[in-house]
C-alpha cells in the first residue's frame, strides 16, 4: 500500500511539473515606460467597473466553466496544467480594463468545469474552448495561454483557425528544460507534503524577485487542482504534429520574462525557426514564469500593443 500511495504521489508531482512547463517561447524586445505608465492609469480608473460574469458550457459528457470582465473585442485566457484561472484574475482584470472583454475558461478538472479524464487529447482540450465560444456566440477572439494553455491555444488555432484573430502564447516552454534546481523547486510548490516555507522559498523560482515570492504563492496556492492533472497527463500523449502546425492565417504573439527559470529564454530560437514571420516576440524585463501574476500590467502592455499594431 505504501508502495502504490509513493507511486500516485509521484505521477501526480509529474503531471503537475510537465502541465505547468510545457509549451514553447522565444523572448524579444523590451517595451515603452511610458505606455505601461498610461496603462496602469486607466486600469486604476475603470477596474472596479468590470464585474465578473460566470457561466457553463455544456455538452453531452463536460461542462465547462468560464468568467467574462469586461466589453469589447473578446479575449480568451487559458492557465497552465492542472491549473484554474484564478491565477490569471490580475490580467483579466488588466485587459478587462483596457477595453476588452475577458473570457478566462477553466480546464476539465479545475474550479467548476467536469468531464472525463480518460482518452482526452489536445484536440478534446481545443473542443472544450470551442464549446465555450459557441455558447457565447464568438468568433474572431483573440486566445492567450500561459504555459500549458499555450499549447491549448495553439490547438484551437490548428483545429479551428476561423475562430482565431491571433494567438499570445505567456511564458511558454517545455523543449529546453529548467535547471535542476528549478525543476526541483516546481515539484516543491505542487508537492502537497511541502510546508509553507518550503513552497515560498521554491516560489523564488517562479518569479523574477524573490520579493514577489510569497504573493505569487497565495495566486498560484488557490489555483492548484489535481483532478486537473489527468487530463493533462492525457492530452500529453497527443502527436505534436497533430496540433503544433499552424493554420498559417493568424498572427502569433509570444512573450518572455527575461528572468523566467522554468521556462528557459533558450526556447526562442526553436519557435522562432518553426513559425517564422507569423511571431512577434516581447520580453518582459525581470519577469519570471508568473510574470502573468506580478508583471500583469507589462504583460498587459504588451498584448495591447500587439493588437493595436496588428488590429487597429
């Protein structure tokens, strides 16, 4: 029984290790000081005007949870393995405020969304965001996935590019692996015998300043959920040349903090070869991989102008 207890705690731990690595990222271009200083000023004045709508996509055997702030040009949020999005709120609340209509969708597993775990591949992923979409009545969104959800996101593109303006991949990696002491420090944060300090100081590794350390944990702390994690395991059996080929129709935004441990910037040059000129790249200064949570206003920024100069 100890056994079998050890070996569940361990696939659980990989799971959650790989779900919240994985994707690809290439890093870029630092952005202006003072467009981030006029972004911040309209988020201070319109945040508290974007109430939280929550509603369930249903189909035959899932449903799938989803939060809307905002209005405007629709855009989708998806978190990394075995995650909700509850982490992902500062930038919701950032874009909702910029003018957009924020759609952050759980995944099967987190929060409210149910469905089975078993046989799920990236493309049942995909269709669980359609389904949401449809729901709605959208089409033409923009889709932004933070680690995981990147490759979420660049699914939905692949099946299903009439949906998509443009995809914005956030802290992306998984082909060139963290270091030792960083993978190491990500198992500590999803290990559930882990003590608080234990996971605060591993925190070091998520961020860009070790100061952000204790308030990006209380983010990614109520985010965590395992029932997520076989979903995940599952969809990761999926071919990548089944879903990583692009439609070649929609622009792609990826974005990097410069100090991102988990999702090393070596990864640029490989997305870079593989999608050419359909990559704008952005570097977030200092940022680590939870840039999305104490970087949201630059990440923001950063989306913002990407839109504006493809869109507008």
């Amino acid at each position: 029984m100890t056994n079998t207890i050890s070996y569940v705690r361990t696939s659980y731990l990989k799971i959650l290790f790989f779900g919240f690595l994985l994707g690809i990222g290439l890093v870029g271009c630092k952005n202006g000081k003072d467009s981030s200083q006029k972004t911040a000023e309209l988020i201070d004045r319109k945040q508290s005007e974007n109430p939280i709508q929550v509603g369930f996509a249903e189909s035959d055997d899932s449903q799938i949870e989803y939060f809307i702030q905002g209005e405007g040009d629709p855009i989708v949020l998806l978190p990394g393995g075995a995650l909700s999005t509850a982490y992902l709120k500062p930038l919701a609340d950032n874009l909702s405020a910029a003018g957009f209509k924020t759609i952050r969708i759980n995944p099967r597993g987190a929060g409210e969304s149910r469905g089975p775990a078993e046989g799920v591949s990236m493309h049942t992923m995909a269709q669980d965001v359609l389904l949401v979409l449809d729901s709605l009545g959208l089409t033409n969104v923009d889709i932004a996935g933070h680690a995981f959800g990147n490759r979420v996101a660049r699914t939905v593109e692949h099946d299903a590019p009439e949906y998509i303006r443009s995809v914005i991949c956030l802290a992306a990696g998984g082909v060139v692996k963290p270091s030792d002491q960083a993978a190491k420090a990500l198992n500590t944060v999803f290990d559930p015998d882990a003590t608080e300090e234990e996971i605060v100081q591993a925190m070091d590794y998520m961020v860009g300043d070790p100061a952000d350390a204790a308030s990006s944990w209380s983010f990614v702390k109520a985010s965590r959920f395992p029932a997520a994690a076989a979903v995940v395991s599952s969809a990761s059996n999926t071919p990548e040349s089944s879903w990583a080929i692009p439609s070649g129709k929609n622009p792609f935004l990826v974005i990097q903090g410069t100090k991102d441990q988990v999702a090393p910037a070596e990864n640029a040059a490989l997305l870079k070869k593989e999608l050419g000129d359909l990559v704008q790249v952005v570097s977030i200064t200092g940022g680590g991989h939870l840039m999305v949570i104490n970087h949201a206003e630059e990440t923001t920024q950063a989306i913002l102008d990407f839109l504006d100069a493809r869109f507008k």
